[in-house]
C-alpha cells in the first residue's frame, strides 16, 4: 500500500472491545509492542476486522508527540512507545525525528526546531513516542 503516512506498522490484530458507538481495536507488532486504534463499530464491520488477522496501522508523523520526560504526569493517550531516536533532519521551521522501537520498527515524527531545543532531543536519546487511538487509520487486505 503506498500511503501519504509516514508511519505504517503491521501488526496482528489481538482484541478487540466492542463499546456503544466505537470498537477499541488491539494491535500487537511484529516486535512485541501493542498499538490501540479507537474506530466506529460500523468500520469495524466494513472491514471485517477480527482478532488474528493480520492489519496495517497508519498514523500520520505531525500526530506523534515526543515526551522526553514525564515529570510526575500521566497522559491519556493510549499509545507511548518507548524508542531511540536514530536520526534528526533539521529543516528552516521544523524537525522531522526518526525513532526506532526495540523491535525493529520505525516511528517519524514532526516537530518543531524549537521544539528539538527545548526537549533536548539528540541521536540516541531514549524518548517516548506518543499518539492517541484515535489517530490511528487501519487498513485490511480485500
């Protein structure tokens, strides 16, 4: 599939909670991370989506937010993969940071230069990328 988001992650689909109007969908990567999409109940039927197949997650990179640090906080967001950044690619106003996951997999990021300054952000560093699920588009085969 060729897509306009930056971040693809396949993955096998390992629950899924069906609520009122939306379907929380569970999905663990090939690398042993686990990815939560937030989707209506009526896409999970068009896509006939159930636990054991195989799915693609996308999620746009300007939806990804950097923590470096926590302090005593916790987020809402369902997703926080921890990561390494790999690369940084300064442009004019913005950054886009390359982040690897233990498994393999790779998370592009968009953030400001300011943004990169402010949070410290270097090769190597351990960081945690953060999206929430309802940032996350799923694809099936037909």
């Amino acid at each position: 599939m060729k897509a306009s988001a930056r971040n693809q992650f396949n993955g096998t689909v390992s629950n899924v909670v069906i609520g009122a109007v939306n379907a929380e969908v569970f999905i663990s990567l090939n690398g042993g991370e686990e990815l939560v999409a937030s989707i209506t109940k009526e896409s999970l039927e068009t896509l006939d989506i159930k636990i054991g197949i195989e799915i693609l997650a996308l999620v746009k990179a300007p939806q990804i937010i950097i923590v470096s640090d926590f302090g005593d906080y916790k987020l809402s967001a369902r997703n926080q993969l921890k990561t390494t950044i790999s690369e940084i690619k300064a442009g004019a106003v913005n950054a886009e940071i390359i982040m690897e996951l233990s498994g393999g997999e790779v998370i592009a990021a968009t953030v400001t230069n300011d943004s990169v300054e402010t949070l410290g952000l270097r090769k190597g560093a351990e960081v945690t990328a953060i999206f929430k699920a309802g940032a996350v588009i799923l694809a099936v085969e037909n």
